[in-house]
C-alpha cells in the first residue's frame, strides 16, 4: 500500500474489542497481543499510534515522570470558526485524547538517567503546534537547560495549528530560539520523530536534534504528500518521506523500532554525557572465536 | 498592468484623466480646473477603496504581478549591491538572493526572495518559493554578516517555502529550522520587512529580526488563504472567507504584536508608484537601523528572542 493512501485514511483508536483487522497488512490480530508489544502488529510490524502517556510510559522508568504545565489551556486569539468554533475543537480534543494539549511536558529518568522529556499526542487535533505546545516546549527546553538535563522530545505533528494562524507560526521561531540558548549550553537534544510529523514541527525543533531518531516507516517531511502532489503534478516516489528515506539522504541518524527504542536512547545518552562504562560482561568461552 | 475589480473605477478615473489631458493639448485649451478636480476625485476614491479593502482583497495586491520586487527596492533604495551567490552544499537559489548593499550612507547586508516578472523569470526564480539551498544561502551570508559586523536587512516576498521532491531530499524542514535557531544568536542587527507575501515557513525562515515590519498591502499567514480553505472549509473557493478568518493582514499583525511597524503605502498601492513605495521604505529602515545600531550584540540577541519569546495566547489554572 503506498504512503499516501496510507496516511490519508482516517485513524479511529482501537477499540476495546477482542481483535482487529490490521490497518497496514490486513490480518486479523488480538488486541492483547498488540498491546503486549508495543503496539506494534504481531503480523507486520505496523507501528500503531502511541498516546503521550503510552509513549511516557514506554520510554520512562516506572513511577519517575513528573509533569510540568498540566494545566496550561489554549487561547482563541483569532476568534477562528472553522466546522464549529476553536473553543469547542479544544473541547472535542481534551474529550478524544483525555489530554489538555498536544504537548505533554516534564522530567523523569531512562534507564536510571535523569532527562527532560517532552511527548506529542497526536490524537489532540493531529499533534499540531499553538501556542500551549510552544510555550510548554520553550519552558521544558529552558528548564533542560537550567538544570543541565539532557533533552528528548517525541513528535507526532501536522505541523502548526491553523486556528491560531500567525501566533501558531511564531512558536516554530520561540521553539527554535529556546534551542539556540539550550545549545549554546553544550547540552545534547535527542528528537524522536513518529508518524506522521510534518509541517512546522519539522520545520522547527523536531529538526534541530544533535541526534534525530525516527520510527520504521513514520511520515516525516516539510510538506505533506498531498500538498507535493498538488504542486509538482507527478506521483511520488515509492517510500518517499518515510523514516528510511530519510535515513538514505542523511536526514536522520537512525531508524529505531520501538522495542529498541528506550535502550537506544538510553546508549546514546551514556555516550553524550559521558558516562561511566559499565564492567564488561564475563568474556565468552574460548570455543567462540575459532570459528 | 492587472487591474482588480475594485480597482476598476479608479482605473476609469485615471483613463478620463489623461484622455482629458490628451485632449486639452491637442485643441490648445486650458483644463486646468477640470483636471484638478478629477485627479482630486481619483485620489479620494483610491484612499476610500483602499482603506476598505476586504482582507483577500489585500492578498491580491500583495500578489500583484507589478508590485516591487526585492531587486526594484535594491534599485531604488541601495547605491550599490554586490550580489554574493550559492549555498557551498548544492546550488545558487535565485528564489532567494542576497548581498552586500549600501543603503543610505550604511554598509548593510540584504537578503530577501525574489519572484519573476515573466513566466522565463519565474522558471528561474521558482515564483520566489526557495528550496533549502536558498535558506541555507541565506544564513552562510548572515553569518559572515555577523563576523564583519554588518547590519542585516531581510526582504520578505514568498507564497511560501517550495514543497517539492528535491526541497525534501535535500531537507526544506531542516534548513528553516537551521535558520529558526541561528538567527537567534546573530550579534548585528537584523530588521526585516514583509513587502508582498508573508508566506509561512518560507517567510520566517529569513524573519527572525529584532523587528518585523510591514507594508500596509502586504500579509504574513501560517498558510495561504487557499490552501486554508481546501483543508479546513474543504473548498479551496473559499479564499476570501480563509483570509478573514487567518487575520493576516498588516493591521492585524501589529495588533497581536508581530511586527513593530506598518509602512504605508502610496495612494493605490505600491505597484502603481514603485518610486514613492521605495522612498517610504527607506525611511522606516533607516530609523529602525539607527536605533538598532546602537545596541550590543547581547542584548541584540536578547531582545531578538524575547521578541518570539512572548508570542502565545494561553491560560494557567
Ligand atoms: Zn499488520
């Protein structure tokens, strides 16, 4: 199935049944048994949706996360009316994605070591930038920086936030300023993008990781695949502005799946703060190596 | 030269004016009195019509294909430019051009985008959509800016940022990012002014300034009003109503605090007098280059992040 048709479908959460049909292979699969890894389809590997708190859980130590801004609430700055008003959208979303906002801020520990950690979710009106994400995401890397914590930040993004227009658009400028200073500390960034992250996300923070990691065939572009299509009037390459497209023209760093993913990130910390090596394990029995 | 419907009785106008004139000299009369009162009728409808101009309306003169280009204000403003050209990575991006200028007695660096006055200008200059190479141009010129000391000042005209299979292999999102975060700590000066189309990610990638300022029929929008309506009113025919509700134009960007400063037009829009536009801009960069100057580079870079620092509408319970 191409990318694009692949994308453009509508997501509905898993339902709580017993067992669903795969939405990237098209087997049937156990809803436990998706649960119980990761989420991840036993048959294909599809990587489903992580919720922010999935995702924290996931990537954190048991019980150590502990969140920052929980009740920052967005604004309607531009009084903006699309198929219902923005107050009621926000509504609908809190109600959908049982979150305030499409950032979930705060600090806790990966494999024992201490870090900033900032999680998008994407079902909160898809991921998309405003003012609460730019100002929690400002006030998490400002926090990293203060208290000299390594930072992850996991994107899930349709970009920036259209009802809130220009006041969207400038977090990508607060977002990457606050970057600038948290860089300026000598202190590492990691960015994770998932599916899809796309837009003014990847156009600001989400881009600016010393280390970008990405999900196995996560979207990641500027533009969205319907907008190039559109302008350029030819069809898109096969895998175009998935993970390991990026991987191939040196965007990213690494394609992770997300079992590997917190001893990845965990591996890549050790290195950049420098920490000690842990004993090597026990050498193997001399038979090992004649071969 | 285009002519949009609501400029139409200004346009009437206008043609009496110089038939009448034609006509005078050619009988050898003297249609003093009449001409006046004519060129004073055109003045008061063009300020009426332009004052009441609907927000899409203002898209479309920041739109128009004979409004000056960054290259007509070099032309006019500068007494000398230096073009510095490509990336070092991959390409020269003649969507976005860049060099040393001499504006008003100041040695200055510009930048901005440049679209095409023809459709053979346009096939070079992309419509001023730059590619990363553009961005990437842009910043290896702001930095060696930075390094001689040199004031910066930033032309924004683009419909946005090119969406295309090369932008993305080559990493659009990635070289505005770059952009986003180093233009914070440039330690000159950097002033710029939305002159035509503020658009989106392909605007602020070189809009980081100490100030933003803006003419009075230009806009600056997260996306277009079009391509608002296709996704969120899902009729990309309802333009008109997008432009109203993304508030973009300059009047309201002052408002939220986005730019410092609106920069008047001539009666009739910059494109109807390029010369006496260009004079209007002089003066407004002029002053805001002279208060900047005399800031050191700290609090340049200090002020230049408050400045987006600030920007966000929320609540705290
Ligand atoms: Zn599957």
């Amino acid at each position: 199935m191409s990318l694009f048709s692949r994308i453009r479908r509508r997501r509905p959460p898993i339902p709580d049944g017993l067992w669903l049909k795969c939405q990237s292979c098209a087997e049937i699969i156990y809803v436990k048994a998706l649960n119980e890894n990761f989420k991840l389809c036993p048959k294909c590997n599809h990587h489903y949706l992580l919720s922010a708190r999935e995702r924290i859980d996931l990537l954190c130590d048991a019980d150590s996360f502990s969140e920052m801004d929980a009740v920052m609430l967005p604004g309607d700055p531009l009084n903006f009316v699309d198929a219902i008003p923005y107050p009621e959208k926000q509504a609908k979303a809190r109600e959908k994605s049982g979150e305030n906002e499409a950032l979930v801020t705060g600090t806790g520990t990966i494999e024992a070591i201490p870090f900033a950690l900032g999680v998008m979710d994407f079902t909160y009106i898809g991921g998309t930038m405003g003012s609460v994400v730019g100002e929690k995401a400002a006030r998490l890397i400002e926090l990293a920086r203060d208290r000299r914590l390594p930072l992850l930040i996991v994107s899930a993004s349709g970009g920036v936030r259209m009802h809130e227009s220009i006041i969207g658009l400038m977090q990508m400028a607060k977002t990457s300023g606050a970057l600038f200073y948290y860089k300026q500390a000598g202190l590492p960034f990691l960015s994770l993008l998932t599916n899809p992250t796309t837009g003014g996300t990847t156009a600001s923070f989400a881009s600016l990781g010393d280390i970008i990691l990405a999900e196995p065939n996560a979207l990641i572009g500027f533009a969205g695949p319907r907008v190039i299509k559109q302008t350029i009037r030819q069809d898109l390459p096969k895998g175009f502005q998935s993970a390991e497209f990026l991987l191939e023209h040196g965007m990213i760093d690494m394609v992770v799946p997300r079992p590997q993913l917190k001893a990845t990130i965990a591996g890549l910390l050790r290195y950049l703060l420098r920490l000690p090596v842990e004993a090597p394990p026990e050498p193997a029995p001399a038979a090992a190596s004649a071969a | 030269m285009i002519t949009y419907d609501f400029e139409k009785p200004i346009v009437e106008l206008e043609k009496k004016i110089s038939e009448l004139r034609k006509y005078a000299a050619e009988v050898n009369i003297d249609a003093a009195t009449e001409l006046g009162s004519l060129e004073r009728k055109r003045d008061v409808l063009s300020q009426e019509v332009y004052a009441g101009l609907e927000p899409f309306q203002r898209v479309q003169v920041a739109r128009h294909p004979q409004r000056p280009y960054l290259q007509d204000y070099l032309r006019l403003l500068c007494t000398d430019f230096m073009e510095l050209h490509g990336d070092r990575r991959f390409a020269d991006d003649q969507a976005l051009l860049g060099g040393f200028a001499t504006l008003a007695g100041r040695r200055v660096l510009v930048l901005g985008h440049q679209k095409g006055r023809d459709v053979k200008e346009n096939m070079r200059r992309n419509f001023g959509m730059a590619h990363p190479e553009g961005y990437r141009k842009a910043l290896r010129l702001m930095t060696l800016a930075d390094r001689a000391g040199l004031p910066i000042v930033s032309f924004i005209d683009t419909p946005g940022a090119y969406p295309g299979i090369g932008a993305e292999e080559r990493g659009q999102a990635e070289a505005i990012a770059v952009n986003l975060r180093d233009m914070i700590g440039l330690g000159v000066p950097v002033l710029c002014v939305v002159i035509g189309e503020g658009g989106s990610g392909g605007a602020l990638g070189i809009g980081i300034g100490n100030r933003v300022l803006i003419m009075e029929n230009a806009y600056y929008s997260v996306i277009s009003p079009e391509g608002c309506a296709s996704i969120l009113f899902r009729d990309a025919k309802r333009a008109a109503e997008a432009a109203t509700a993304l508030k973009l134009t300059a009047k309201d960007l002052l408002q939220f605090g986005i730019v410092e400063e609106i920069i008047a037009e001539p009666i009739g829009g910059a494109h109807r007098h390029p010369e006496h536009a260009a004079q209007l801009v002089k003066a407004a960069l002029v002053r805001h280059l002279d208060e900047l100057c005399a800031m050191p580079p700290d609090a340049l870079r200090q002020q230049r992040y408050e400045k987006f620092r600030r920007v966000g509408v929320f609540s705290e319970a």
